[in-house]
C-alpha cells in the first residue's frame, strides 16, 4: 500500500526511456553549527542511510510523476540528543520517492496457504479449518464430562455440538438481544431455532458447556490464569496462522471484548465504548482484515524480562511467525519506541507508528510548539521520525523505519506521507472488532470462558469468510456467509432428527424380550431426543442406562436408538 517503487537493491533500470545524469549532489556540511557538539562517529551514525544514498544518479518518469531512485540525500541539519542518549539529525523534506529499502520487498504470496486452498471447498470445510474436529472433540469431552460429575447420563454428540454453534451465529445475524425463550417463541422466534432442537435441549448445553476438565484444573490454574480455555485458544490461534499468509501491512492493536464477567482479568477503560471487558491483544492483515494472532491480556507478566517494555514484547510475540519476510507493521504510541524500531528491523521488518511525548528517545523538539501544519523531519540511524503540527495546540510524532524520505501534500493541511501511511494502515485491528461486533455471538453469561468462546466463534466467522472467499473466488456477503455457514454445521444433526425409527439398523440375533424395565424412583426427562420434545418418562435404557421415552424406544427390550 505504500507509493514507494518497489525493486531489488540489485535490479537495473529496465524502462525504454534513456537515462538521465543528474547534477553532483551538494557537499554536506559535516561540522554542526555553533553551540552544538557532534563527533565524527556520531555524526555518521546519525545520518544513517544519506550518504550510501548519494552515490546513485537515476531518474525516471513514471505515470506522470517524477520518480527518483537513489536520489542524492539533501544536506544535513544540527542534531538534537533525546534524555536517553539518542542523536537525531535534521535533514529538509524530502523532494522524490526514494528506492523501497530492502527489508521492505515481500518474499511470499499474500493469501491462504496450500493447506487450506486443498481443504477448502464448502463453507463448513472452510470453517474446519480454523475450529477443526480434534478441536471440537475436546469441547464435547470437556461438556460430557461435565455434565457427568453430577451423577446424570448425558450425551452429547459432534453433529449435535456443531448445531449448536449454528444456532450462536443465526441469534447473532439476526441480531436477537431477547430472552433466550423469545427465540423459540412462535410470536417473536425464528423457525430455525424450533426446528434444530429443543429451547431445553439448547440451554442444557449452554449449561455444561466447558472448555477444560475440572480434576486438571487446579494445577493448570497456578502457572495460567486463562487455563480455562487455553486450549481452546491456542488451536484456534494456530490454526489461524497456518491458513493464512498476510500481506505486506499488518496491524497490531487491542481489543476490548465487552463483558462483566466474574474474572481476575477483567479490564477497565475509559477509552472505550464498552468500559468493562477481557483485553487481548491482536494483529490483523490491513487488506483482508484476517485475525493472524492473539494474545489475551492477563495482568503482569513475570516472564518478561527486565527492562523489556510491554508493548515492545507484545509486538514482538505477533509478529514471530510473519518476520523475515519484508512486511511493515503499524503500531500506536503504546506500542511504538526507538529500540522496538530497531528489533524489528533486525528481523527484516519495519515498523511505522506515532510515538508517546513521553518517551526519553524523543528529541527536545517534539515537545514544541511549530508553526501550524509545519513539518519537521529528523533520522537516526535507519529510522525516520516525523512531527507534524496537526493544531494549534496538537503536534503529531511518527516514527518510521519504512520511509528514508518524507514528502507532503501541496494544498491543504500539507500531511506528510508518513501521516497518510499511519491512516491508511491503522485501521486493521479497529475492523476487525467492528466486524466481529457487527454480527457477534454474544449471549448474556457469567462465565468469561463462554465469553472468550463466542469471541472465538466471531474471529473464525470472519477468518472463514475470508478464507472461502480467497479460495473459491465467491463473491458472498459476510451476512449471507453466516447463514450459509449455519445451514451447512446444523445440516448433519437435522438428517439424523429425520431418520424414522424403521431405518435403524437391527442387530441381526434378536433381542430377549425383559418383561419388566428398570424402573427408577421418579420420572425424569428422556436423555435421548431423537424424536421428542423433552418428554418425561420412567423407563431406562438397558445398554446406557439413560431415560428413553417410548418415541425414542426400540421395542422388545428398552434400548434407545443409539444404543441398538
């Protein structure tokens, strides 16, 4: 997204037009002006990349606009020393597009990866890549095993979970903020809701739902605050990234996922349209809006290392698996400092990201008042750092390792480009959550694991959306996608709900005919739904020992339809 000419250090000028000499650069003044000490090494390492950028003369028109590659860096300005040691150089604005640095020419294919271009193929096949079946096998031991620790026999099969999930995504398309009864309702529900399975059946599932197992979690609990949906989180999180490659931009931010939930965690800020909520921390494709990773935020982290800042640590666990590839990522003044600038680069990654007043690294200049939408421009080493007077009483610092020379606009508010990228690029993060908000599966619950799951559930919704529409080249809305999508996880559960009792498989040796069934001290509601509505009854399946009504009964002996 960048205007830069993007062509390899090594490449040679291939355009039909002749080249053109231009004038010697201008010598430089290597003495700084009077009242300021510089030493040579100083000096040459303050102005960084000028002088290699000086030995080239090439010069071509491209679409109108005159292009300079390798254009003769301008003369060098005092330099100014921020509280931490750091030397900064003034150099003028710049007066053509420089060549795109090195670190900075994307080395792979932006998109789905080859595993998912083979997996994908349907909307389910594309949302299996992200939560795939291993993934929702542990949901449904952890929810079975559940509900088993208070002594009832309840089932719970993978058709049955996916149809559940379905019935999350079509409340959430709707919009449906009514009581979870209103959904099945004949006056205000919907009939897709009636027809999946019963409003009992749903909150039953809804009740035991888990993530983890409760006898583990205890000991998981003393190293990991998240332990109960690490796991969850994690494939969920792997997944993403093995699907997808991003582009040349990518973002990192944070979202606030809203919820008052009981939680250790919990966050609080004012900043935000919902106040309260679990922070994660998150980096996202600017062109796709594809969630790449994530990092939940849970208070202080004693495995960081001193002297290491927070937000550079977060930046640097994002970006792991998308280094070493020439992507630039764009970051906020939390993240944003001086030593990050130069740990990415160190990994062939740039960085652009506006700057807090309040870091030592800054120049004394940065905190001073300029002419309005003035611009100053000053290097260290590699990076670029810009401020711009947006108001009055309002100036902007951008620090930037992607630009070796800044341009402004000509009319106007005359941004720099910089400021322009920064726009352009920020937005990544920002929506994602305004997409995922948009059609969001968010229930009224107590507990932050189901919370975190329906965010899941909307990051994969998005992720597969992405990911259908990259590989099958279909043109969908992300709406009709959701539905589409809840058609198709649901569709497995309803075809056995319509298999009539006859199309069971016998066994081929008879049953014994028991005279008497297992009787137990009180009605209690059949466990096997399979062609009923939650009906009470008293006879017990002989092979499970589950409550089977007659609807769901094979006769001679009571055995429920799945135990036959």
């Amino acid at each position: 997204m960048s205007d830069f000419e993007v062509e390899s250090d090594s490449g040679e000028n291939t355009d039909s037009e002749p080249d053109t000499a231009l004038p010697p650069p201008a010598k430089r003044r290597l003495t700084p002006p009077s009242g300021t000490a510089l030493t040579a090494g100083r000096a040459a390492a303050a102005r960084g990349e000028h002088r290699g950028a000086a030995d080239t003369a090439v010069r071509r028109q491209d679409v109108g606009d005159q292009v300079w590659i390798g254009a003769p860096a301008p003369e060098s300005g005092p330099e100014e020393m921020g509280k931490d040691g750091s030397v900064w150089l003034s150099v003028p604005l710049g007066t053509g597009r420089g060549r795109r640095p090195s670190q900075n020419i994307l080395r792979e294919i932006a998109g789905p990866t080859a595993f998912a271009r083979h997996g994908i193929h349907d909307l389910e096949s594309a949302f299996l890549c992200l939560m795939d079946p291993l993934l929702l096998q542990h949901i449904r031991d952890c929810t079975v095993a559940e509900a088993r620790r208070s002594g009832i026999q309840w089932y719970l099969s993978i058709p049955e979970l996916k149809a559940f999930i379905a019935l999350l995504y079509v409340r959430g398309s709707f919009n449906k903020n009514l009581e979870m009864e209103s959904l099945w309702s004949d006056e205000w529900g919907l009939p897709s809701f009636r027809s999946t399975m019963p409003c009992r059946r749903y909150r039953q599932i809804m009740r035991f739902l888990r993530f983890d197992r409760r006898e583990e979690r205890q000991a998981r609990l003393a190293s990991d605050k998240f332990a109960l949906i690490t796991d969850v989180w994690r494939d969920f999180v792997t997944n993403s990234i093995r699907c997808y490659r991003p582009g040349e931009n990518v973002t990192v931010d944070e979202q606030l996922y809203p919820t008052k939930a009981r939680c250790r965690f919990t966050q609080y800020m004012a900043n935000k349209p919902d106040k309260f909520g679990i922070k994660f921390w998150m980096a996202a494709d600017v062109d796709s809006k594809y969630f790449l990773n994530g990092i939940p935020y849970l208070g202080k982290d004693a495995a960081r290392p001193a002297g290491q800042r927070l937000g550079e640590r977060v930046v640097l666990n994002l970006m792991e698996p998308f280094m070493d590839k020439g992507r630039n990522v764009t970051t906020d003044n939390f993240f944003t400092s001086l030593s990050l600038a130069k740990c990415l680069l160190a990994r062939n990654t740039s960085l652009v990201g506006t700057m807090n007043a309040a870091r030592r690294e800054l120049p004394p200049s940065a905190k001073q008042r300029a002419e309005l939408h003035s611009t100053k421009v000053l290097k260290h080493e590699r990076a670029t750092l810009t401020l711009y007077q947006a108001k009055r009483k309002k100036s902007v610092s951008i620090l930037s390792t992607l630009h070796q020379t800044v341009l402004t606009g000509t009319e106007g508010k005359r941004k720099p480009e910089t400021i322009t990228f920064y726009n352009t690029t920020k937005v990544g993060v920002d929506s994602l959550d305004q997409m995922a908000r948009l059609y969001s599966t968010k229930g009224a619950t107590r507990r932050w694991p189901v919370a975190v799951f329906c965010n899941i559930l909307d990051l994969a919704a998005i992720n597969a959306w992405v990911l259908y529409r990259q590989c099958t080249g279909a043109n969908i809305a992300r709406r009709a996608f959701i539905l589409e999508l809840a058609k198709e996880l649901r569709r497995e559960h309803m075809l056995a709900k319509a298999a009539p009792p006859a199309t069971v498989q016998r066994p081929l040796l008879p049953l014994p005919y028991v005279p008497h069934p297992q009787v137990p001290e009180r009605r209690r509601q059949c466990q096997i739904n399979a062609h009923c509505k939650q009906n009470k009854t008293t006879v017990v399946c002989s092979g499970c020992k589950r409550p089977v009504c007659g609807k769901c009964v094979v006769q001679l002996e009571p055995r429920c339809l799945k135990c036959v």
